[in-house]
C-alpha cells in the first residue's frame, strides 16, 4: 500500500526528527503514534490494539490527503483505547457509512477495496484488505501479500462516503419527494410500520372470535341445550385468545422498539443541529425557548409509544368490524356508521377550540418561566431594590393567566371525555332498542344482538379515544410543525458550503466601516469601524460597559456578521470564508473560562488536538502552574469541570485557559476582558509576557482597560455607545485618554 500522507513539522507531531523520518517511512506507524500521544497519551506506553492499528490503515487507504487533526476529533472523546463500536464511531464522524457482508476472503471483489475483514473465527483479528493485493494485519502491524485462495470466512465491511441523497431527511431528498422532515425521518420505518398494520389486521381478525363464539354460545348452546359442542367452541376461543396474546406480544414490542428508536433519533438530531446553527440564532432565542426546543420531541415520543398511536392504526380495520355487523344484524350496521360521523364531527369541534387554547396556554407558560429565570439571576437587585412584593405580584399575574389558560384547555378536554362518553351509550341504547325489535320480527336472534353489541364498541372504541385526546394530539401536531421548523433552518455548515477554506491565515484583520445590529430594528452596537491590524501587530480595545467590547470580537470569529461594511481576514471577506476554518485560526480567551468534564490534557488538546504531553507541560511550566498540577492525584489525567471532576481556584482556571489559548498556535489571538484581580498577580504578568514574547507573529486583540496593556498596543480602539469608534496608534490613544478628551 502507497500513501501520500505527511505529518508536517507545524503539526508538532512526532516530537523529535527521528520520529519524523520515522513516520514519513511508515505512514500508518506515523499516525498510530500522533492518536498515542494525543488521544491514548495516559496510555502511551501500552500497545496499540488491533483496532487501533487498523483505524489507522483504513483512513491512510481511503484518504492518503487526511489531516492527523481530522482524526483526532474524530477519535470518540474519553476513549481510552479504541474497540469496535469506536471503530465504526470513529469512521462515522469521519463522514464514512459502512456495510457489512458475509464471505469468503477468496471472494472478496477488490472493487470495494480498501475494505475490513473480520475472520469468524478470531473476530478480534480484523485486517484491512487492499487492492494491490496486501493485506495490513492489525494485531501484528504489518502488511503481507494476500491469499486469495484462502477459504477463510468472515465479515467483510465496506466503507464509502456519506451521500446526501442517502439520507432520506437531507434536503436534496426532501426537496424531491416533497416530504416534510419529520414525515421524511418517519419513512425510514416503513417496514416496521408495514408489520404493525399487518398484525393488527390479523388482530382484528381474530378479534371476530369472540363475539362470534358468544353468539354461537347464545343461539346454539343455550338454546339448543347442546353443551358437548361448548367444549369444542371454547377450545377454539382459546387458542385464538393465545394467538392474540402472541400477536400483541409482538406488537407492543415493536411499537416499544419504534418509540424509543424515534425518540432516540429525533433527540439527538435536533441536540445535534443546535449545536451546528449560527450563533446569532441561537443566541436570539431565550433559554426556556431552547429548553422547549430540545424538549418539544418528548410528546412525539410518547404519541408513537401510547395508546394514540394504536387508536390511529385501528381506525383503518374498522371496517372488518362494520362487515361483520353488517352480516349479523343487517341494517343495524346504520347506527355504528352513523355514530362515527357524529364523533368525527365532535372531534373537528373540539380541535378547533383546542387549537387556540393551547397555543394561548403555550404562551402563558413561556412568559411565566422566563420570569422566574429572569427572578433568579436578578435575585439580588430585587431585593436590593426592595422589589420583592412587586415582582411577587407579577409573578402571581403571571401564573394566574397560565392557571386560566391551562384550565380552558383542561376545560376543552373535558367536554370532549364528556360527549364522547355520551355518544358511547348512546350507540349502546340505540343498538339495543333497534335490536329487539329485529329479535321480535325474527330478523336477528339474541346472540347476534350480543355479538353486535360487542362489536360496535370495538368500532367506535377508536374515535372515542381520539375524542378524548384531542389535546394531545395538538400538541403532537404542534411539537412535528416547531421540529420541522428547527431542521428546515440552516446550519453553518450548509450555510458555508461553497466558502472558500483559506487554510492558515498570516493575521490580517480590516475593518471597513463596519456597522453591526443584533436585530434590523435595534441600534448599532458597533457603527462604521474602519482599522487595519497587520499581521503581528497587538489591538487594545477600550471602551465603557455595553460599548460592544466583546462584540468586536465576536465579529472577528465569524459569530456575527457586519450588516453594512466589511470584515476581512488577509484579504478575504469575512462572507466568503467557511467560518469554521475561520475559527481554526483564531485563539480565544474567554472572561470566564470553560471547562468540560474530561481531564486537565483533554480539556487543554480542545484547541489544539495535536498537542502533545511534552508541549502542554511545556506550556504549564511557562504559566507557573506545572508544580500545582503535578501535586494533583492524577497529574494531567485529573477530572475536571462537571458535576464530578474537581473545582479550580480562579486563579488556576484562567491560567489554564491561557495555556489552552497559546496550545492552538493560531495567528489571531482574542483576548476578552479579564477579572482586573486575575490580572495584578502572576497571572496578569504571565499574560503581559507571552503576548509580548508573540508580538510580530500573532496578531493579539485585548479587551482591557489597564495601562499597562493599553501601553504595549500598536494600535487602541475607543468604543462608546451612541458615538462612532475611534482609532488610532497606541500613544497617541494613551494620550489621549489620558487628558480625557473623549
């Protein structure tokens, strides 16, 4: 096997040069030793598995031009080493869909090489087949000629690129079955659909023995005396009684298996595309509306796992019931008919109330529980204010208009139990007084009145429940219709698709009158910027509370985009460049730092995957805090962040975001305003140092309003609200400020 892969000097992997020429020889040992250092570091002296080794070999094969980085993200995160279901995961997030067939490894058509051979008996051997005719063998590292007239049997997995029109939910599909997403995503069980109707059809079948076995009993037994021919009926009736057992067994089991699937996908897809909008749209949302987003899937959820599903898929067997109605009792079949009518026309009445109710209810709720979030982060200033009664009475309001709304639901609900309920006996009465007439003319005997009886209600159970959960069913439509809306919205990446990707950029950054609005009908938080940072270069940005400090930077990572004006990167116009490569070359420290549960490694690699064990203790040694993390139980593999990893000092936890920062080695560095305590200790001079020890090589933009920081700029931004931003060389600015003439 050949390969074009290289891992390059800037990718700071291997360490040393003889790891380098090492892995330029051996492309698959090259990248097997990145994962040890990076992902597998607390592991690094162990031996890679099977599993590892040919990961490694697979990409190589299908993608000798692969970035090292692309396989570190991919790379399950906390793995600690890399079994099968992270195989498949792994090659998953690398966009890859896998099929899996049963052969012989003589078999084995080299038209879908590079392939995975899994041996049946040794399933923890896998070996990567290729179509110059070697094999890479995982648990021995090695390549070898392959044998194509070995009988060998096993599983063969075939890998391939993700397609859009493989998914049934993408928008090209979409776009041309005219599905909608939900509606789309609900085809892919079609099979599983297909065997629940044909269970209930079979269901309804035998559903027929009863009432006949009671008419029989009625007319042949009771009548006739003849009770050596109850046995028999009863033999009968129990077997189809087992047989329906049975066949609801199934079914439960596959409605079980349809609702925690759906409820599985539709979770993670719409948690998935949250994560993937733009950051302006999700941000103009508020936190209960995020809420409901990610929870508006839980009564889609319980739709296909409770009783309103089945009521759904019964209603086309019904007509089996009236035929059999219509065999015994004749005309009396008009009732049942005429009954479903009249519950269709109650259940258009009451979902038309309902449909007004619920959205009001909808309303009230949100309103109620954005205030109480707002009570909770603002808890102090009320009280400080001695707003407490006020907003006490608000909140009364409030919940009393939530009350009410939830009550004419209820309300609604109820009169539609209600009138259902009614026409229920209603159909038993008329049922029973048009019968005994027919019994008396001799048109119908008493047990085909009983046996009518009994299927009417299996006829009209269905509309009664649908009657009845009226309101649920609204809320099922509503939540498909806010699903549909959420996945119709683009994502960055479908919104990029086409922008050109710049790689790494040299640090320029132009502003030309740029003007950015959080919405069309607000006011400018930043109007008509105009700066040029060259490459290299330090900007201090200054400015009052609210000025759109953080703002600005914001801008430069691509969250927001200037409606009038422009942004470029090294010339590129900030529109036409995919943001995420745009990120890539961008460092970031934040006001308060992040931290995710993982370990103190992981959490530092976020920006930099590639980052080695020897590169991050480097970094800790220059931060001063290698010591403090040394001492720690676990060192680097230490938990942090969660509800189970350890709590970091402030102090500790804005150097680690630094270090984390610097890790990336991006040519743009942004630096958010940081706590002015954090800043007058070790921490403050630490940060003083390194961006002074990067001047000329990274371009560094600093929100603070300290002299020492603003001193050392190239360039200060002056930002005020309702003023334009000044701009101009950093002493000049210094000067400036300091006579106070803005």
């Amino acid at each position: 096997m050949t390969s074009s892969f290289k891992i390059t000097k800037n990718e700071k992997v291997p360490a040393n040069e003889s790891q380098l020429e090492k892995a330029q020889a051996d492309p698959v040992e090259g990248l097997l030793n990145v994962l040890g250092d990076t992902i597998w570091s607390a592991q690094r002296h162990r031996e890679h598995n099977a599993w590892e080794a040919c990961l490694c070999s697979l990409i190589l094969g299908l993608d000798p031009t692969i970035r090292t980085v692309q396989v570190c993200e991919a790379v399950p995160y906390g793995s600690e080493s890399l079994d099968r279901v992270g195989f498949a995961n792994t090659m998953a997030n690398l966009g890859y869909t896998c099929k899996t067939i049963y052969t012989s490894l003589k078999d084995v058509d080299k038209r879908i090489m590079p392939c995975m051979f899994i041996p049946l008996d040794h399933p923890e051997s896998p070996a990567i087949l290729f179509a110059d005719g070697s094999v890479y063998q995982g648990r021995q590292r090695k390549n070898r000629s392959l044998n194509n007239k070995q009988d060998l049997k096993g599983k063969v997995v075939i890998f391939r690129r993700t397609d859009s029109l493989d998914d049934q939910t993408s928008r090209i599909s979409r776009s041309a079955t005219q599905f909608s997403w939900f509606r789309a995503l609900v085809e892919r069980f079609h099979s599983t659909s297909l065997n629940i109707l044909i269970t209930g059809l079979v269901l309804n079948l035998i559903g027929l023995t009863t009432p006949l076995f009671i008419m029989l009993v009625y007319d042949r037994v009771i009548s006739s005396h003849a009770l050596n021919v109850l046995p028999w009926l009863a033999a009968g009736v129990g077997i189809a009684l087992i047989a329906e057992w049975a066949l609801r067994a199934i079914r439960s089991k596959s409605l079980s298996w349809l609702g925690g699937r759906v409820d599985n996908i539709v979770s993670n897809m719409i948690f998935d595309h949250l994560l993937h909008l733009a950051p302006s749209y999700i941000e103009r949302a508020s936190i209960p509306s995020q809420i409901a987003r990610i929870k508006t899937f839980e009564s889609i959820r319980d739709f296909f796992s409770g009783a309103m599903f089945l009521s759904v898929m019964e209603l086309p067997f019904m007509i089996i019931a009236l035929a059999a109605i219509g065999l015994i009792a004749g005309p009396l079949v008009i009732v049942p008919i005429g009954m479903s009518l009249v519950y269709l026309t109650l259940f258009y009445f009451i979902w038309r109330k309902v449909r007004v109710a619920i959205r009001t209810a909808a309303k009230a709720s949100s309103a109620r529980q954005q205030f109480s979030l707002e009570t909770i982060e603002k808890v102090e200033a009320i009280r400080g204010n001695a707003l407490t009664e006020i907003w006490g009475e608000k909140f009364r309001e409030l919940s009393g208009r939530e009350a009410l709304a939830q009550f004419q639901l209820g309300w609604y609900g109820m009169i539609g139990e209600t009138f259902a309920n009614a026409l229920t006996v209603m159909s038993a009465v008329a049922v029973v007084t048009f019968g005994v007439s027919f019994i008396w003319n001799g048109e119908m005997t008493t047990g085909g009145l009983v046996a009518t009886m009994i299927l009417v209600w299996r006829v009209l159970g269905p509309f009664y429940s649908l009657c009845t959960m009226v309101p649920r069913l609204e809320q099922l439509r509503n939540s498909i219709r806010q699903v549909n809306g959420l996945m119709d919205v683009d994502t960055e990446e479908m919104s990029a698709e086409g922008l050109a990707r710049p790689g790494r950029l040299k640090g320029r950054v132009t502003f030309s009158a740029a003007t950015l609005k959080y919405n069309t009908s607000a006011d400018p938080v930043i109007a008509g910027l105009t700066l040029d940072a060259a490459p290299g270069e330090i900007i201090a940005i200054t400015g009052e509370n609210g000025s759109g400090k953080t703002s600005l930077l914001k801008m430069i990572k691509g969250l927001y985009l200037p409606q009038h004006g422009s942004l470029r990167l090294d010339g590129y116009d900030m529109r036409q460049l995919n943001p995420h490569d745009v990120r890539r070359n961008i460092a970031y420290i934040p006001q308060t730092p992040d931290f995710f549960p993982g370990t103190i490694a992981e959490n530092l690699r976020f920006g930099n995957p590639l980052a080695t064990e020897g590169e991050i203790r480097q970094a800790l040694g220059q931060a001063r805090v290698l010591d403090e993390i040394n001492a720690m139980p676990d060192g680097l593999q230490t938990i942090i962040g969660g509800s189970e990893g350890i709590r970091l000092n402030s102090t500790l936890a804005a150097r680690l975001s630094m270090v984390r920062a610097y890790l990336q080695d991006a040519p743009i560095m942004l630096i958010d305003e940081l706590p002015n305590t954090l800043l007058t200790d070790e921490s403050g001079r630490f940060l003083h140092d390194t961006i002074m020890r990067h001047k000329g090589t990274q371009t560094v933009f600093i929100v603070s309003y300290r002299e020492d920081f603003l001193n050392m700029a190239d360039k200060i931004v002056f930002l005020r609200r309702g003023y334009a931003p000044q701009c101009d060389t950093g002493k000049t600015m210094t000067e400036r400020l300091k006579k106070s003439l803005w």
